[in-house]
C-alpha cells in the first residue's frame, strides 16, 4: 500500500487546519484528491481523547505501571507467597499456577508474570556461585 511521508502527511493536516479545501491541498502539494481524503478522514478521532472536551467531560490518563500512583495489582495481597516464590527460583507461570491452587487467586498470568517482572527489577536475584574443577 502507498503511504505519503511523514512531512506531506503532517502538511495535509496543517491545511486542512487552516480551512483549505481537500481540491485545494491535493492540488498545492500534488497528490490525489482521494489521498487527501484518506488521510483527513483516518486523522479524526473516534472517540474524544484524553484533555478534549466531549460529553463526559476530560477524564484522567491511567498511569504507568513504573509510576507511584495508579492501579492497585491484584496480585499485591499475595505478595508474600509471590516473592517466596521467586526467591526460591521459580517461575512467573510456576508461581501463577501456584497462587490459583493453593491460595485462590482468580487473577490472570498476565497479571502474575508483570508484578514478577516488577520485583525483578526492584531486588537483586540471589547469588549462586558455582565452582568446578580445571579441565
């Protein structure tokens, strides 16, 4: 499929922003009619995006994972039994499945293998070294 770059893209918009017509644009930067139609239609939003003023109003943007602040993870209150778990070397799936057996959870792996790869990131994993002979 043909795309235009990013620029005559970026020029179709601005145009189109100031009040040229689509006859106008195609013919100012010489692309087809049809093009700048394409372009103009995928670049309205379906849906109001965060900080416009629809009908509901500006909601807030959820936060990332890495921030402070949030969504509470579900796998939190059984961060004991998580972090035992990994401690002892096993894995995000290995301690989903546990977490399902042995103490309810009715949370996804998903949600599992994420605070996992967060407590990855927090903690140094233990140490092992291992020695063998020469040769």
């Amino acid at each position: 499929m043909n795309q235009l770059k990013v620029n005559e893209q970026q020029a179709v918009l601005a145009l189109a922003t100031r009040g040229w017509s689509r006859r106008r644009i195609a013919r100012e930067l010489g692309i087809d009619r049809g093009t700048v139609r394409k372009y103009l239609d995928e670049a309205k939003p379906a849906i109001p995006t965060a900080g416009s003023d629809g009908p509901g109003g500006s909601k807030p943007a959820i936060l990332t994972a890495g921030s402070p602040a949030g969504r509470r993870s579900q796998c939190e209150p059984y961060r004991g039994p998580i972090e035992t778990g990994w401690q002892t070397g096993l894995s995000a799936q290995r301690i989903y499945q546990d977490l399902a057996a042995e103490h309810g959870f009715t949370g996804s792996y998903e949600a599992v293998k994420r605070f996992v790869r967060r407590l990855n990131t927090n903690s140094d994993p233990p140490f092992r070294r291992m020695e063998c002979l020469p040769g």
